[in-house]
C-alpha cells in the first residue's frame, strides 16, 4: 500500500484471512459469527463486535465456526464478516511528526505490537465509525479515521493480548525484525533458535534473554505457538489428515506435534476438529504472565484486582 491507509470488508473464508502477517498495522472489527482468534502468542474466543489492533508483522487470523445463522451455504462463506482498516508505519509516523495532537498515538502504536483487544463500549462506537468509514470519500474519510483512532487511543479498558510491547530501545527494534523473521519461516522443520541467532548475528543464549524479556516468552515457545495456531486454521478449514498438517507447519515428529497441540489448546487435534465442526469452541489454557503485559503504563494484575475481566491467552 501506499504512505496513508486503506478500509475494506471482506467474506469468510478470504485469501488473507488465514494465519498470517504483514507490515502494515490493522485494526480488526468481526461483524457476524464467532469462533477462535490468535493474535501472537494469543488464543480466545470471539462473537461480533470483536475490536483488535495488531502492530507489523504480528501474526493474526479469526477462524469462525462453519455452523450458524451467520454462514451462507449457497456460497460457502459468511458474507461481509470482517471490517478492516490497514496503515503504514510510515503513515502513523507522518501524522505523528506533522501534528502535535498525536503525541497519544505513539502509546497506542507500541501497545499494538503486542495485539489489542478494545473493550465493547469502545467496540461499538468504533463499529459504526468503521461503517461510515467505507462509504466516506476525501476529507470525510480521513477524518473518520482519526476518530477511530481517538476511540481506540481513548478506551482505558484495552489490554495487550500476546507479549509485552516492546519499548523505543535497540534490542526491542532487533526483536522486531527477528519476530518477521520467525513469522515468515516457523513452518520450516529445520528452524531452531540457534538457526535463528545465527541468522541475525547473535548468540543462542542472547537471543533467548532478549525473547524472556521483551516477548515474554521463550523462543521455543514462540515457534511451537506459530506452528499450532496454523494448524487450527488447518484443522477447522480443510479436511488434511492430521499427520499432513503436523508436517505442512514444520513438524517432523507426530508425537511432538499432538503434545504440544494438547498443551497450547486443551485438546487433541483430532477433538479439536470435531468440536469445531459441531460449532463448539475450545478449552483455552493460561499461558503468559498476566502481571508482565502492560497496558498504558499500568500493570493488568492492578486492573484485575479492580475487578476488570481481563481475556486469557493459552
């Protein structure tokens, strides 16, 4: 794209609409249906009126249930399900250096590394915001955008969803470009964290400090996560046997594969498709440690213990 942004719906199941990552940053509104979402190192559950931003190179997907009112069988898909807005870095920083007003952006940027989720008051007044937007030309559009990001930048009730966000330091950047890395290579068998270092000129054990630190999350971890999101993708939209995926997301021992699926998302891969297909969800797993995800410069053990329901990553 080029230096501002683009608003679009789209249908499910859509050529982008499986696990994947891209540069730019988005931000995500489901209008029907419900199923899983995986955000990073996120999984949950989703219904309509689910509001997500995912900063560059974050993998995403939202995978609905293929029963309900919502799907249309003449054309097997759910019609119009996704609202979604994409922006450039470069776009983000043109408007944060030619306007002093967007000082409060930066903030939201660096959250939307991690993934976040918006809370439904906040959910609403950006869905109709959202509508306009596709219908509005010149002026009108842009300024639309602007509201919607002063929505978002607005809700006190938004949390990070994967690993903490990085901060404006050398190391966090590095980590950046070794997560785009990642997200274009996990279905590689051969990819390892020594692969990974030594890709990017460092020591295995740097690499892992740096990914404990700023990811909260070992690398390890990291990749299994990438390779088992796919895999539900995998599971709940095509009918490959279950050893075809376990090798198509860069496993090369079945056994492996089936534990790690069991760990990450509280059932078997085989259970896992056949509840999908009955149009239930899944059990999800605690995985990262609430109290390191911050959001806003407040910790989400604090949020919590106000009584915030925070969502729950596997």
């Amino acid at each position: 794209m080029d230096g501002s942004f683009e608003a679009f719906s789209h249908d499910y199941p859509f050529p982008y609409s499986g696990w994947h990552y891209h540069p730019e940053y988005e931000i995500h509104f489901i209008r029907k249906s419900s199923g899983s979402y995986y955000v990073g190192t996120y999984a949950g559950d989703f219904e309509p009126g689910n509001l997500v931003m995912t900063g560059p190179h974050l993998p995403h997907m939202w995978v609905s249930t293929a029963v309900g009112e919502d799907w249309d069988t003449a054309h097997e898909q759910i019609l119009d399900r996704d609202m979604v807005v994409h922006f450039s870095e470069r776009f983000a920083d043109t408007c944060m250096h030619s306007f002093e007003d967007c000082g409060g952006f930066q903030t939201l940027l660096n959250e939307a590394h991690s993934g976040l989720l918006f809370s439904a008051e906040t959910s609403r007044r950006a869905g109709a915001i959202f509508e306009a937007l596709l219908r509005a030309h010149g002026f009108e559009r842009l300024a639309l955008f602007f509201r919607l990001l002063a929505e978002l930048e607005a809700d006190t009730g938004r949390y990070c969803l994967s690993f903490a966000p990085p901060g404006p330091n050398r190391m966090a950047g590095r980590l950046n470009t070794i997560l785009a890395y990642i997200a274009e290579n996990f279905s590689r068998a051969d990819l390892s964290c020594a692969s990974i270092a030594a890709a990017h000129g460092m020591s295995a054990s740097a690499l892992s400090r740096a990914f404990e630190k700023y990811a909260n999350c070992p690398c390890v971890e990291y990749i299994n996560r990438l390779r088992v999101y796919k895999a539900c993708q995998l599971l709940a939209e095509t009918k490959d046997p279950v050893t075809t995926i376990c090798y198509d997301v860069g496993y090369d021992v079945l056994s492996t594969f089936n534990r790690n699926f069991l760990r990450f998302i509280g059932a078997t891969p085989s259970e896992f498709r056949q509840r999908r297909s009955l149009g239930l969800g899944h059990e999800t797993r605690p995985g990262l440690k609430p109290e390191a995800i911050t959001v806003g410069g407040a910790r989400l053990a604090s949020e919590r213990r106000t009584g915030a329901a925070a969502p729950q990553s596997v």
